[in-house]
C-alpha cells in the first residue's frame, strides 16, 4: 500500500493540517492500492500564501528564464513517463498501452507545444502603427487556482499549469481525488525541473472542500477548471463575490453526422471506436451518431461490429482493448443510464448492461450501442461518460444541423462527407468551439474549448496562454529615439 498523505507547498513535501485519509482504487480489482490525504481551507491558505509570496519574483522573470526552466521540465517530464504511464494506468484503468502513448504522452507534447508558444509570443507591441504613443502589455494575471479532472490527468493538468507558469503566473493546483498519484508525481517533477519555491504548489482535496475553498478564496486571481458542467457553475458561483476570473472546460454530448457520400466502412468504424476509447470517459467522445436515412441499416451493421470487435481486459496489459470504468459511482452511473435508454424505446443493437462475460469484478462494462435513438431520449441528452453510442437517423442536410446542435452542450462535432463544399457549409453551422472533418485530428497547439454549456475559454496554443494574462494598455508610452 502506497501512502502519500503529504501536500506540495513552498517547494517541499509537508503533512496536512489535519489528515483525513481516503484510499485510491484500482478499478480493475476494485482493491486500494495507495491512501492520500483530503485537505482543507488551512491547507488552501497556506498554499495560496506560498504562491502570493513566489508571485513578485516569478512574474519578473524574463522569457528566457522561463523558457529554461520549461525545457527541463520537458526533459524531466520525457525520462518519468514510462512511470507517469504505470501510474495513470493504475489510478484511472487506461490500458497501459493508452496511458504509454496517449495518457502520458499528450502531457509531454503539450510542453513542448507551450515553450513553442512562450518562444514566439508578443508581450508588448504599439496598439497600431498609426496610434503613435499607444501601447499594449500582456502582464501575467496572478495566482492561478487550477483544478482538473481524472479522466485524461496529464493531459489536463498540463493543459493548465504550464501556461500558467508561462504566463508569468503562480499557481495551486487541485486534481481530481479519484486520480491523485499522477499530479502528485507531476509535483515531483516540476521540484526536480528546478522551479523556485511557491510557484507551483499542490493541495489534494474533494470539490465541496478544497475546490470551494479555492474558487472562494480571495488571494486566488483566477480558477481555471475542468469536469462536469455541474461541478463547474458551483464554481463559477463560489468565485462570484471575488470577481475572479474563471475559465471552464465541461461536458459533451459530441455529435457525428455521417452523410450518405462518407467513406462508411472507414469513417463510421472509426466513429464508434473513437467513443469507445478511453472507455468512453472523454469530454469530447463522438457519443450522438447521426447517419442520413438511405445508409442507416448500414451504418448501425458497421456500429455493431466495432463495438462486438472492441475487447475489454486488464489495463495492466499491453494491447488496444479498452479497460474499466474509473470508479464504483461511474460503473454505477452509465450501468444506470443503459437501463434507461432500454426503458424509454431506444433499440439494444450491442452490449449492454452489465460486465462482459468473463468479468465478474472491476468496473468494466460492455461497449454499447443504441439505434432508433430520439434526440429526446436521456441517452441522447446526457453525459453518459462511459463506452455507449446512440445512433439516431434523419432525412437531410438540415435536420442534421437541428438535430447536432439540439444540445445544452457545443464542445465538438464531427462530419462525414465526401462532398467538400457542405463540410465546409456544414462546419459553419454548427455550434460547437471544434469541428473534425473526416476523420481529421486537431493540430498541435489548435484551441480546446466550447459553446453553451461545454464551458468558456480556450486551452492549447497561443489561447491557452492567453487566457492568463491581463492587457493592459498604456496611453502615452514614450518613442524610442
């Protein structure tokens, strides 16, 4: 049994106030394999009091410095990823192959596409050329409150943090309890890297505890949260009185419309396996299906396969089957809705409720399918969060943009044409902050984020960056000889 009840604060390891264990389960044997302690608001305090004290001297430091310091930490974050992988592997159940080249992976990559950031930013430049004396400054906001979620920990977690410390910014960061170890290992490597004191800190702590404490607290600048949509307006208002800046990044319900002239076999196979991954436990999984009526029966056949083919197994092993649910409340909450997509009329085309035969403990589930899905049914509403994908028909080009942007959700969409002018027409009217065509992936450095209720602000980039700084513009500013 691991224990690792200790907090990074000031650039040392130190014991909580009050200790208030909680174990960390594996989700592939439901056993605890590891204990870390709850925090509190004194733990917040003094974390917040670190970062205030390390603010002055960090925020002055020049873009080399900074620069520098994020190489080692690429350099320190590249030689611990084999061990960043294991760790993910065994907090959240990603396959270790998952958590080899993607989980661990993504973290690495967005360090290195944030020193690309940090390299070519403009912090300073004449608001036009023919505003003479007019000048703009970006300045870093502050104190950064950041908390992220357990189902892609690095990916989050660096998606945040290192922009911030980019930026010139200081910052407290809070993960998920459900996936501690890897921030935790994550702390170790920014000590390691050589960043000074109090400027990255970490406290461990549930919502209704450390991240109120948080996003109420008044020396905190700004809160930079992802996870559900729920969780996120609770911070919003929490930090309301304060008048601090807050950036989200929540929910999905990402739609997939799949026209008569896409590459079927290709496309919709690799629609449902793209849901599937990660066991289905990604903001931006493809979990509405929506196939034009002429293709449907074959659309729906090609769906089925993908999931019958998808394998479920131990995490700890190599290969590219999908492994448990994060934990006994999400196995319960996506077993819950499968029975209620049965109940209110959508057909079981694949899997179902339940563990796949074989499995009799962990959180694993079956990968699902639903056909003759409404757009009104819960499953077609709701997050699920888990391995299941709803497929719902229509009849043409403008019932498909009804129907994907019938959502409280806007975070992404995807289309599959093999006519490039409505990608194109289509793309533009969806209301989502990402659109993928075809199959595409999304460049490094392209912004993260979303409309409605899939949150505010952009991660990635040059957005990420500048989602924590300030402008400031100054009127007056003297000519250089």
């Amino acid at each position: 049994m691991i224990r690792k009840t200790d907090f990074y604060i000031d650039g040392a390891w130190v014991a909580p106030l009050a200790e208030n264990d909680l174990e960390v389960i594996n989700p592939a044997d439901e056993t605890a394999f590891a204990t870390i302690s709850l925090g509190a608001g004194g733990d917040v305090d003094r974390a917040v009091a670190a970062a205030r004290a390390a603010f002055p001297g960090w925020s002055a430091t020049s873009r080399e410095e900074r620069l520098a310091l994020l190489e080692k930490l690429a350099e320190v974050y590249k030689a611990r990823s084999p061990e960043m992988a294991k760790t993910i592997s065994q907090e959240m159940g990603a396959p270790i192959t998952l958590a080899t080249r993607a989980q661990a992976a993504a973290g690495y990559g967005h360090i290195k596409a944030f020193i690309r950031v940090l390299q070519e930013f403009t912090f300073e430049h004449p608001l036009r050329d023919d505003a003479r004396g007019e000048h703009i400054i970006y300045e870093p906001i502050g104190v950064c409150g950041l908390i992220t979620p357990w189902n892609w920990p690095m990916n989050q977690v660096t998606l945040k943090v290192v922009p911030a410390l980019a930026a010139g910014c200081t910052v407290v960061l809070k993960p998920s309890e459900v996936s501690p170890l890897s921030a935790m290992l994550f702390a170790e490597i920014v000590h390691e890297a050589g960043f000074p004191k109090g400027v990255f800190n970490l406290v461990n702590g549930d919502g209704p505890s450390v991240g109120e404490a948080m996003s109420r607290h008044p020396g905190i600048d700004m809160m930079s949260f992802t996870g559900s949509t729920r969780a996120g307006t609770a911070v919003t208002k929490a930090a309301a009185d304060t008048v601090k800046r807050v950036t989200l990044e929540l929910g999905g319900k990402s739609p997939n419309i799949v026209f008569a002239d896409a590459d079927l076999q290709k496309l919709v196979a690799a629609g449902a396996a793209h849901c599937f991954n990660n066991t289905g436990q990604s903001c931006n999984a493809p979990t509405r299906m929506l196939a034009e009526r002429s293709v449907y029966d074959q659309v729906v056949r090609i769906a089925v396969e993908t999931a019958e083919n998808t394998k479920v197994g131990n995490p700890a092993e190599e290969g590219p089957h999908i492994g448990p649910l994060v934990s006994e409340a999400q196995f319960n909450k996506v077993q819950g809705l499968i029975e209620k997509g049965i109940a209110e009329g959508a057909r079981l085309a694949a899997g179902g409720p339940g563990r796949p035969e074989g499995f009799n403990r962990g959180y694993f589930v079956r990968p699902t399918v639903f056909a003759d899905v409404t757009n009104d049914m819960t499953i077609a509403r709701e997050e699920i969060f888990g391995p299941v994908l709803s497929i719902i028909p229509f009849e043409g080009e403008a019932e498909a943009i009804r129907i994907a942007n019938d959502t409280p959700y806007g975070l992404t969409s995807y289309v599959q044409t093999g006519d490039p002018e409505r990608a194109r027409r289509v793309a533009r009217q969806l209301r989502s902050g990402m659109v993928q065509l075809n199959g595409a992936g999304r460049a490094s450095g392209s912004p993260f984020g979303g409309y409605k209720q899939s949150g505010n602000g952009r991660e990635g980039g040059k957005w990420g960056l500048e989602d924590f700084l300030e402008v400031k513009a100054v009127a007056g500013w003297p000519q250089s000889d």
